[in-house]
C-alpha cells in the first residue's frame, strides 16, 4: 500500500490542481520570528512524499458545499519550490497524476460516520480535532485503503491507471536542506516576497551547529527517508528496505498533542513487523520527553500494534547523559543514574521496548548519531 496524504484545497485551487496537474500548498508571506520554522513545517509536510505516493484533495466547505474529499492522484515528480506568477501564494509544489478516476467525491461526514469503519481514522480525526492550520495532512495505510474502498463504492464504473516509471517528471532543483549552510538568517527591512525565497539555500542550523528549530529533525528524516538514505538510519538501527511507511507531526489520541515522528517496518512489504516512535529534541535529554516517548509508545502498540509490544521508543537530542560508558564527574554520576532510574520505572509502568537514546551531529557534511543508551 502506496503512503498518501490529504491536500487542502477550496473550490477554486480545487480545479486548478486538476487542471494543472501540480498539488500545492499555501506558504505564508516570511515575516516574524517564525518564519524560518513556518518553512521547515512545509517543507517538511512535501519532503514526506515520495514518487508514487496517492495524493487525496481534501475540498473545504463552501456555501452549502460540505467538505469534502477528490481522489486519488499520484505523485509523480520530487517535490519542488516554483513561484508560478509573481504573486503566487502556492509555491511549495508537487507533480500529480490520476490513479483511479472518481466522478464522485466523498462527502467527509460519509467517511467520519460512516458506520462499518470499526477502527478509528487517527489522522484524519485528529487533524479535525486539532483544528490547526496546515496544508496536507498525512494519511495511514488502514485509512487511505478505506477512503480507496468508499470511493470505489460511490464510483462504480471506475478506472485505475496503473504507475508508469516514464511518466515520472524530473526535478531540476528538488527541496533539500543543505547541512553547510549554518549562521543567522535576517529578513530585509522591507518583508521579502515569497519570490526572493530560495528554500535551499536557508540556514536550518546555527553556527554551533545545532538546528534552530526541533522541527528541522523532523525535516531532516523526512528527506532521508524519502532518499532511502541506508547510511544516514543504519546509525539508529532501521534498515531503510523494509520502511513501508513513515511520517511526521501525528496526532497522539484525540489530544491535540503529536508525534514527532513514525517509521513502520515490514519484512514482507505487507504486514508491519517493526515500528519505531522518535521523539526529537533540540536540547539536552530530560524526563518529559522521556515521559512523551513511551507513553506514545503504548498508545501505538495498543492501536496499530493490536496491544502487541512492537513499538520501539528512541530519542534523538543534541545532549545526552552517556548510559552506556557511564559519566566521569560526580554530578553528572548522580544525575544519570536518576534518570536512569526513571526511564526504568517509566517503562515497567508502560510496559514498553527500552528506550533507545542517540545524539545528533551536524557539524559535517552529512549528519552522525552516537548511541547513549
């Protein structure tokens, strides 16, 4: 089963994804604070897809239009950042095709009411219940195969294109987070325009080589994995030939919190076999993300796991206590075996894998982890 996401659209960039073939997302004009982060999210989001991946157009309400939901297409190209015209609110761009011609959409309420589904549609209602702005939103595989499935049963007489490789459209200039590129970043005076914005070329780490948002790990992993990177997640033991799906920013529950990050192994291509939860940090290991990661754990080992302990817990921050060489100063003795003792209790309490804990190092060219506990 491909991975899919829904993509936001209203009725008028409805017909223009149609037409023109390209998924996009609305980028906000850079100005703020935050405007290097809002980045890092989109990019994010795109560099989540990769080649062959469905792609749903999820229509918003419109008059006494409800919302509802266009499928299903299929990436075809890298995603890429194109101003279009000058004041192209839409440059984060994706080339699509159709995959299975559908007539009819599906009314939203059809599908999050819809009484035969018996296992909950976790991304979908928790994007709903978060209520947060964001252009596509990723789906699981149990819930695109049930989209597929109620799309099917509205559209009858269907048609499903198969993927072809020559049709895949080659990027010149594909997103990508360059790791030399390190130090401040400053807008001009006068708010930039979306034109002036390369995304490649933005400083994502500071000059001690650090990320300045924790949301760039989770860009960072995405571009990885949707490279099939086998050197960059063999350091944090996942072998990139068995993913079969993977995403970030998910919704735990229904309690606008998220996931970091999600990455599920299958060693037939079919049935899931391994699933790893990554919580990211910036800064240096402490108890709620420890806290975070295994509660978050068993709640996935209680869904998708069917209650099975086959989710592995692992923490990605810059500073760690060193579990498995130990600490030379007294203090710092103290303090790890503290919260050594911590994650022990915690993972008796939540009947989780161990913890795993790496850091990160971003001061090469290509990133490296070292394994702490």
């Amino acid at each position: 089963m491909n991975k899919a996401r829904l993509f936001v659209v209203d009725n008028i960039t409805l017909q223009k994804t149609i037409k023109t073939k390209i998924a996009s997302i609305f980028t906000p004009i850079p100005e703020g604070k935050l405007w290097l982060k809002t980045f890092a999210d989109i990019m994010a989001d795109m560099l989540q897809i990769e080649i062959g991946d469905y792609i749903f157009l999820w229509e918003t309400k419109s008059g006494n239009q409800k919302n509802r939901i266009h499928g299903v297409y299929r990436a075809i190209s890298k995603p890429f950042y194109e101003m279009g015209y000058e004041s192209d609110r839409y440059p984060f761009k994706i080339y699509i095709e159709q995959a299975y011609k559908f007539d009819t959409p599906l009314d939203e309420y059809d599908v999050l009411n819809c009484p035969y589904i018996k296992t909950p549609l976790w991304t979908m209602i928790g994007k709903k219940v978060a209520g947060k702005s964001r252009g596509s939103t990723p789906l699981s595989q149990d819930e695109t195969s049930k989209l597929i499935t109620l799309l099917i049963g509205k559209n009858p007489n269907y048609t499903f294109y198969p993927f072809a490789a020559n049709h895949i459209i080659s990027i010149t200039n594909p997103l990508k987070i360059d790791y030399t590129l390190k130090g401040e970043m400053t807008l001009e005076k006068q708010t930039p325009e979306l034109m002036k914005i390369d995304p490649n070329k933005l400083k994502y780490f500071n000059a001690e080589n650090n990320v300045k948002y924790e949301k760039v790990l989770e860009t960072i992993f995405n571009q990885e994995m949707s490279s099939r990177n086998s050197s960059f997640f063999s350091q944090i033991d996942i072998d990139v030939n068995k993913v079969i799906w993977f995403s970030n920013y998910l919704p735990y529950s229904i309690e606008r919190t998220e996931i970091d990050y999600l990455i599920i192994e299958s060693d037939d291509k079919i049935n899931l076999s391994k699933i790893f939860l990554i919580e990211f940090m910036r800064g240096k290991i402490d108890n709620s993300h420890i806290y975070r990661s295994l509660l978050y754990s068993k709640w996935v080992d209680q869904t998708l796991g069917l209650g099975e302990s086959l989710t592995q817990p692992i923490i990605i921050c810059s500073k760690s206590y060193d579990f498995i060489n130990g600490e030379k100063s007294p203090a710092n003795k103290i303090k790890m075996q503290e919260m050594n003792q911590y994650i022990s209790d915690m993972t008796k309490a939540f009947a989780t894998k161990n913890l795993k804990i790496f850091t990160y190092d971003f001061s090469g060219p290509t990133p490296s982890f070292a394994k702490k506990l």
